[in-house]
C-alpha cells in the first residue's frame, strides 16, 4: 500500500472537510440497502454520486498538485506550472466555437437519417 504522510493534512487544518469522507461513506453504505428495495435508478445515482464524491476526496487532498512526482516533490505538476496561456486558450476557444456546432449538426443528422419510423 502506498502512504504519502501529506495527504491528511487538509482534513486537521480544516475539520468542515470531514462531511465529504462522510458523504462518502453514507452514499456506498445506502446503495445494498437502494438495491434490496429494488430502486435501481437510485441506487445507480448513489453509485455515481460516490465516485463524484472519492474524486473530490482526492482533489482536496492533493490540491494544487495534480501529479505527484516519485523523483523529488518539486518535480510535482501543480497547477499552476501546467495552466495553459491565455493566447492557447483562446486558440481552443475559437476551435471549439467552431467545432461544437458542427458536431451538433452532424449528431442530429445521423440521428435523423437512421431514425426507426
């Protein structure tokens, strides 16, 4: 198992923070009990709701450090030191304005022209 002595630390600076691990716990505890009543919509949500849960979990553990480096801690992606600039987001912005109405259009297409009448 691994165990990096940080990782707590965010949990006794700030006790607030317990009421995720919590949510956590009580989400995974009621999906058998969802399951036993046979409410499988909701036990499904629960599930869902527990991932969301475990990966903010570790987001507030880990924040602002993304990737953990094993060679020294300064070699860590933050982030920080990984932000793309503003000129490439707005690069992306440009290619997603013009790509996602495309995608759409596309979608919808293929859904007509294969719709079961």
């Amino acid at each position: 198992m691994i165990y990096i002595p940080h990782l707590s630390d965010r949990f006794k600076d700030s006790p607030v923070l317990f009421v995720v691990p919590l949510l956590a716990f009580l989400s995974i505890a009621n999906i058998p009990r969802l399951v036993k009543k046979r409410k499988f919509q909701s036990a499904f949500l629960f599930s869902s709701l527990t991932v969301s849960l475990l990966l903010m979990l570790v987001a507030i553990e880990l924040y602002p450090v993304l990737i953990l480096s094993t060679i020294a801690p300064e070699y860590n992606m933050t982030i920080y030191n990984t932000a793309s600039s503003e000129k490439s987001l707005g690069i992306m912005l440009t290619i997603v304005a013009i790509g996602v109405p495309l995608v759409a259009a596309y979608t919808f297409f293929v859904y007509r022209t294969f719709m079961v009448r």
